[in-house]
C-alpha cells in the first residue's frame, strides 16, 4: 500500500530514552534516508539517549525532548506541557511522522501537533490517533518492528544490516586512554547494570567470570558505564584478587557516552546483561554475550552480529526466569566460542569514521 504523501519534505522520527531501542532503530533510518534522499529528517529524542545518535549521517538534526518526570507533573502542567510541547512542533512544519515510541503521548502529541501523516505501532489505544497503525506480533525483534513501519508504508527495506559511525577526534583520544593497557591482551567490556534489577547477574559471578578471563585466557577487561554504574563496577572489583584487579580498567567517569563506540571499536568481545550497551557493541560488529533472565531473546537479542544468548532456566513464562539460574560455566563456555572463533577468524572491528554532528537543543516546552 503506498504513502499517503510520497515526497515529503519534513519528517520526523520520535524515539524514547533507551539505548538499546535508539541503536535498533539505526536500519529503519538508513532505509528512510534512502527513500526520501531530499527530505529533512529530524529525530525528537529524550536526552538520555540521544549520545547514541550523534555521529549518525542519515538525519539532519536531533531535537532534545527534555521531559520532566511524570510523577513531577500533576494534570493540568501535564497538558500544559503537551500542547506547548504541539504547538513547537507545529511551527516546524512536519508534514510525515514515524513513532518508535508507543505511547499513548507521544501519539496524542503528533496529532495535536497536526502534522498529517502518523505511522506508528497500534497499542495503548492509540491506533485512532495515527494515519497508519502496524501491529505488533511477539517475538517480533525490535529492528524488524521497526522496519515494519516502513514496509507498512510501502517503503522497501534492505537487509536490516548494522552499521555505526566514530569520529576522527573520538578515535584520537581511545588512543590516549588505552595507551597503558598491555597490548596483544584480548580485550573484553562488560556491561553489568541495568535500571532494571531483575536483571542484574549475582556480582561474585561476575567476578568469577573476570577471574576466569583474566587468568585463563589472558585478557583485559575493561567497564564504562554512566556515573550510576561505578559503584557497582567497585562492588565487583572488591571481590577479586589484587593480581586479577589489575587487568580491570573502569573508564565511566572518563569517557562520555557518545564516545563509549569508539571504545567499543577497540574491544574482541562484548560481555553484558540485556542492556543498551551490548547492542552498541554489536553495531559496531563487536561479538556479544548477552544475559537473559526476564525479557525476551527473541526481541532483543544481539542484531547481525556473531553472539551468543545466555538463558535462565525454562520456567512457565518468560517474565517468571530469574538471572540466579544462569551459571558462570555457560557464561565461560559462550565466551569462549566467541574468542576462538574471532582467534580463528582474525578479524578486526570496522566502524566507518564520520565528522562531529551537531545536536539541536529544542525549545520544547
């Protein structure tokens, strides 16, 4: 079925605040920039995630959706907020809408923001809001429902395949930063905290996961997480040897993170919890572990790249898995099919270079 307009020249794309969603999204826009080769493509982004974006070349600008807290906002400033929030974009002249968020909100903001054509997800009771609502299917991965928005629109798609961007000042100061990490070492990051606690892995295990890294195979490890993660990287650190906590390098509180892929870039494996940062990694073609407890692997599971996915137990339904059934020996032996296999392969992470991005700080209300 084809697009209701099929030469817009403003569209927007709003995303929410999760890593892992934005870096899924990264093949939606590369098919929409190849479809619309003239058109202004903006992203409305909640700042948490927007880092994850900036080098990216397939948008013209990214437009900070800096939200206050729900809880902070009672009705009445809430509909203020939301129809200073339209009436902003309004001015923009928005003519084509794809909503990766699905909430009721965000719907409501683009209709009241009357811009003509919305696509979007059909759930929370919104269908009625969009031009065009896709349904969802479970099991569904997360690229693919977003490429679903495309194809719904009669837009063709490639092969989904992940790609991700570091900038020549980014790679310049990696150089600096690991100027001390013993080179020949693998080099393995791990990715340990989630704002969810369900799933967090027991940290003695992953210390025992480190211990086996550092003195088994050899390797470096390396965490950089947001300032609320260096606490529990500590956590884990105290639980190791002094010899083996010599080879782990915590870079939170100096690299930012919309410079984290450029230290990914530099890393043979990805060791992490379902969370935004394995799947950077995995768009910059770093091999990923990844962790799954409650969520789902069939969604989230690393996108096109070489990985291996950790389950719990089987218990009755996804939601009742819980992190403290996966031992340390399936962690180990998933690492280890990872290694051998890059060994064999001798490959090397490619992430294609591009300038600085400017960011748009929007005068969202």
């Amino acid at each position: 079925m084809p697009i209701t307009s099929p030469t817009p020249e403003r569209i927007l794309v709003v995303c929410n605040g999760f890593i892992g969603d934005t870096v899924l999204g990264i093949p939606f826009f590369r098919n929409l920039r190849r479809r619309f080769p003239q058109a202004v493509i903006d992203v409305l982004i909640e700042p948490g995630a927007a880092a994850v974006l900036v080098h990216c070349p397939y948008m013209n600008e990214l437009v900070a959706w800096p939200r206050p807290p729900r809880s902070q906002r009672p009705l009445p400033a809430a509909l203020a907020s939301i129809l200073g929030q339209a009436a902003w974009l309004r001015s923009r002249g928005y003519d084509q809408v794809y909503l990766f968020k699905r909430s009721f909100s965000s719907a409501m903001l683009v209709w009241l923001a009357g811009i003509p054509w919305r696509v979007g997800h059909r759930s929370e009771g919104r269908g009625g809001l969009l031009s065009r609502a896709v349904g969802t299917h479970r099991g569904r991965h997360q690229a693919e429902s977003y490429l679903d928005l495309l194809r719904c629109d009669g837009i063709e798609v490639d092969d989904g395949h992940n790609e991700n961007w570091v900038s020549d000042q980014d790679r310049a100061m990696l150089d600096s930063l690991l100027v001390d990490v013993p080179a020949g070492r693998p080099k393995v990051f791990l990715a340990v905290r989630s704002t969810n606690r369900e799933k967090h892995w027991p940290l003695d295990r992953w210390a025992a996961v480190i211990d086996w890294l550092v003195t088994t195979r050899g390797c470096e490890v390396v965490f950089c997480g947001g300032p609320a993660d260096i606490v529990m990287h500590g956590e884990i650190v105290s639980l190791l040897d002094s010899r083996v906590a010599g080879h782990v390098h915590d870079h939170s509180s100096s690299v930012p993170l919309r410079r984290v892929g450029s230290l990914l870039t530099r890393m043979d494996l990805c060791m992490g919890i379902d969370s935004g940062l394995p799947h950077m990694a995995a768009s910059h073609g770093v091999p990923v572990v990844v962790l799954f407890g409650p969520t789902d692997p069939e969604q989230w599971h690393p996108w096109k790249t070489a990985s291996e996915v950790v389950q719990a137990g089987q218990a009755a339904t996804q939601a009742k898995r819980s992190m403290r059934d996966i031992g340390v020996e399936q962690v180990t032996a998933a690492a280890t099919r990872l290694l051998d296999d890059k060994a064999r392969r001798g490959e090397a992470v490619r992430s294609r270079t591009v300038p600085l991005r400017r960011m748009c700080d929007g005068a969202v209300a």
